[in-house]
C-alpha cells in the first residue's frame, strides 16, 4: 500500500494462529479493535513469519479485474464520477475498495478507490477527487488525472476487493455515517445497501463539505425519506442562502450524539486525515465503544 509499511492506513490486516503470537504494537493498538486484537489480528507490516504462529489472509478472494470505462461525470467541482464494466463477475461487499494499475513512465503505480454503489457484479462506480498541482513545478495527481482523463471505452487494470469497511451483523442499533469529501463513497455504498435491506436499520448520515456545490449526491440523499440526511458546510460567507448546518462535521454529529444511548449506535467513518482523525477522538471522548465505530482511512 501507500504507506509503505508504516502501519498507519491498517489494509495489511491478518490473523495470527498459534502458541506464540507476539503482541500487538502501538499501531495496531491505534487501528484495531480490542476485540479484534484478543482474536489474534494484527498488521502484517509490523511482524516477521515465525515457526510459532500461522497467518491467515482476510482477503483470499482478490483477483485480477479488467475494467472498461462505460461513463463519467462531474459530480462537482474537484469530484468525478466515474462507471466502470467488467466482462466477468465480482464478488464483493457494499465498503470494499479496488487497487487501480496506474502506468507511469516506466513504472505501474497503486491507487485505491473504494466501489460507490451497493454491489453489482459487472458495474463499478468511482468517485475520484482530482488533484491539482499544488504549486508551479509540483505535477498534479498521477493517479486521479490518469483516470478522470480516461474516456468511454478505455480499459484499466484493477485488483480486488479489499478492505473490512462493512456494515454489522443485523441488530437493533441506529446506523450513523459520518463523512466528508471523497469519503462519501463507501459511506454512499454502505447506505444503499442498508436501504435495500428488507427492514433497513435507522440510518442518519452527516456529510461535511465546504460549500454547497460540493455535497455530492444531494438530491438522491435528500429524496430517500428513510434516511435523516444532514449535511454540514464548513465555509459559507453570508451572503449564500444556506440555511442549514455550519462548521465541522464531527462537531455537529457529536451535538446530536449526546442525547442518544452510546450502547445502541453503530458508526461509520470515512473523510479527509484531519476530520477522521478528530471524528475519531470525538466518539472516543463521548464514550461510543470502540467495537462500535468502524471507519476507512483513504488518506493514505
């Protein structure tokens, strides 16, 4: 992955079984749950092979996947939509990512993009943010400009999928999504497919954004009367009409979480490294058992 091993994004994860197995780092300590750490999970980039223990991969599915780009669309101004074929079916779950091949020079670099819809065999859609050069002399984002620059009919490699960003077992619990920017697409994923269930759990979903024209899916969010949509601006100059909710994300999810019962929320977390990073120590600081929160770390 992106991180070269350094134990910050958690995709590496594997289940350690033996008499030995060493015990868990302060990364992984960070990223896994108590619960997953007490059956033997851990980070594969922090431990070597050893005769004591045997490692069992979460991700023995993943194959090869050839895609063609079949449409795309700006969903805003930074953000393309884009909708890829596979001539052969996949199997995979509404969270779970793809690792694209992206050719560069004389080298294949990997970007991961989590699939946008709850699943569909042969149709995969994608939402890229594309990077711009930061400043003169600096190249914009391989990866994103590769792709968003692609047109109808072009193929890419993909692997996959990959990834434990799914919802819970059926319970009784509300389903809480807390995103922002590119975030919406597993978030948007994991909604469909808890909708599409025969008795969807409650759901409420807080979006951030910085300006209105960057709330990705608004219409399709606002029009389902089954989920409680809340989007947050953090930008708004007073001269704009926005009448709804302003400031962080995390900061407007955390007011509404206080008067809910701790014990019964299942949250989901996927955004930018400053918003999960403070999303995170705001549930952990308002008591929400950590077994409870799961999130996606796609700034890596």
């Amino acid at each position: 992955s992106s991180c070269g091993g350094g134990g910050t994004c958690g995709l590496c994860k594997v289940t350690l079984q033996g008499s030995d197995i060493p015990s868990p780092k302060a990364a992984e300590k960070a990223l896994l749950s108590a619960n997953e750490l007490d059956a033997g999970m851990r980070l594969s980039c922090q431990h070597r092979t050893s005769t004591n223990y045997e490692v069992k991969l979460h991700n023995e599915g993943v194959s090869d996947i050839a895609l063609t780009l079949d449409s795309k669309r700006q969903l805003t101004p930074s953000i393309m939509e884009l909708t890829f074929v596979s001539s052969e079916p996949v199997n995979y779950e509404a969270g779970q990512f793809m690792q694209f091949r992206i050719p560069h020079l004389n080298e294949i670099l990997s970007r991961h993009y989590s699939v946008a819809t709850r699943p569909h065999p042969t149709r995969f859609v994608f939402n890229v943010r594309q990077l711009p050069s930061p400043s003169e002399g600096v190249p914009p984002g391989i990866g994103s400009n590769y792709l968003c620059n692609l047109e109808p009919g072009a193929h890419v490699d993909a692997i996959g999928p990959f990834g434990d960003f799914q919802l819970t077992k059926q319970n009784n619990h509300t389903q809480v999504f807390i995103g922002g920017g590119a975030g919406i697409a597993p978030l948007r994923a994991l909604i469909q497919s808890e909708l599409a269930a025969g008795s969807p759990r409650r759901c409420i979903f807080f979006y951030g954004a910085r300006y209105e024209k960057e709330l990705c899916y608004r219409d399709e969010f606002e029009r389902d009367e089954r989920l409680n949509y809340i989007p947050v601006l953090s930008e708004v100059a007073k001269s704009d009409a926005w009448a709804g909710h302003t400031g962080f994300v995390h900061e407007t999810a955390m007011k509404w979480l206080a008067d809910e019962n701790k014990d019964t929320l299942d949250v989901y977390v996927c955004g930018p490294p400053p918003m999960l990073k403070a999303t995170l120590e705001s549930l952990a600081d308002f008591g929400v058992p950590r077994e409870q929160v799961r999130f996606d770390d796609f700034g890596i």
